[in-house]
C-alpha cells in the first residue's frame, strides 16, 4: 500500500500492480506455445506447456490492484478493485466509518528442502498482516492485500520487534487513514499462542 496523494482535502491510496496480470498472461502465452510445439512433435513438453498455462492464468486471476480516493469536501470516498476479468467501484460515506484495523495473524506454511528423493516438507510460522476498514453495520473493506512480514524462525524473532512498538509502514499509512477520516485506529496483534513451530498434527513447540 502506497500514498498517491496527499493534500488537506484529499488522500488517494493505490495497492498492487498490475505488472502482476501482464506477468501471469506472459506466462500463460508461453504455456500455450510451449504446449502447442510438444502436442504437435508428440514430446512430453506439452505438460510443460500446461503447467505454464496453469501458473499464467492463475497468477493473473488472482491478481488485482486496489485504489482509494478518500475526499473530505464530499465526505466520501471512492473505492476501487480491478482484476484480470474487470473491475468494481464503489463509494462510501466518512459517516458510516467505525475504526480503522490493522490484523496480524499467523499461519503456517509447509516449504520443501532437500534435493531428489531427500527432500522433506518443513512447516513454517509466517507473519501476516491485512488493513481493513470497519462499518458501524459491521462490514468491512480490505484497505491493502494480505501482506506478509516475515518468515521462519528468524522472521519469528524479527517479528517480536514489530510487536513490541516497531511500525510498519502498513501500519503508519493505516493510522493517517485512521485519522483522516477521524475515527480511531486499533492494531490487532496475533494470539501469542501462534508463535511456533508446527511439528505434527496438533503440535507446536
């Protein structure tokens, strides 16, 4: 999440790239033509080819860029999601906003290491964190995507840091929301329960 432009009035905020679709299509293009050139010589990099096209497409599928214009003239804001299949915009009263959040929460990621019949899956704790704005009916608005800010055990140890009172820039950008709109900000840190290592079903050093 970035800041496209500040002013008294007005506070526009852009997250994503759409770098991220043309990556996936680049992908799936040349899934196609690898697929194709193996389906016509018989050979096994057709599957190649469809492994590509896989990846392409769901990279750009699930690639989407989010853009916000709050306005304190109208006493709005308009929101805006755009993705590979099109785009939504929204907009929304500054009266209708309760607080702003930012979550962390941990969640648990198997890596594999090792080479040829030796490798082995290793779960891992990693740090996620999302901001969101919260409606006094209840709803909410992701204001970034999930971000993730660290990795492993030395993510875990640098992450205490963050939990301790350092700031991310997420979190920062948050707060000037928070406070633009006037309305509280709150960060939600994780259970400390969360913090370990997965070593089997139900176990956790």
């Amino acid at each position: 999440m970035k800041i496209i432009n500040q002013t008294e009035n007005e506070l526009v905020l852009k997250d994503g790239s759409a770098s991220n679709i043309v990556f996936g299509i680049v992908f799936l293009l040349i899934g196609l033509a690898i697929g194709y050139s193996g389906y016509n010589s018989g050979s096994k990099a057709v599957w190649v080819g469809v492994a590509l096209f896989v990846i392409g497409l769901l990279i750009a599928l699930l690639s989407s860029t989010i853009g916000i214009d709050f306005n304190k003239a109208s006493g709005q804001f308009t929101y805006r999601k755009k993705n590979l299949i099109g785009g939504k915009t929204t907009t929304y009263n500054f009266t209708d906003v309760f607080r702003v959040e930012t979550r962390k929460q941990w969640q648990t990621e198997n890596t594999s290491r090792g080479a040829g019949n030796t490798r082995i899956s290793m779960p891992r704790e990693v740090l996620v964190s999302q901001s969101v704005i919260v409606f006094k009916d209840g709803r909410e608005l992701p204001v970034d995507h999930q971000k993730k800010n660290s990795q492993g055990m030395s993510g875990i140890i640098g992450s205490a840091s963050v939990l301790m009172g350092g700031q991310s820039k997420e979190i920062s950008i948050a707060n000037q929301v928070a406070t633009f709109l006037g309305v509280p900000f709150q960060e939600v840190a994780p259970p400390p329960g969360g913090i370990g290592i997965n070593i089997g079903p139900n176990i956790k050093l």
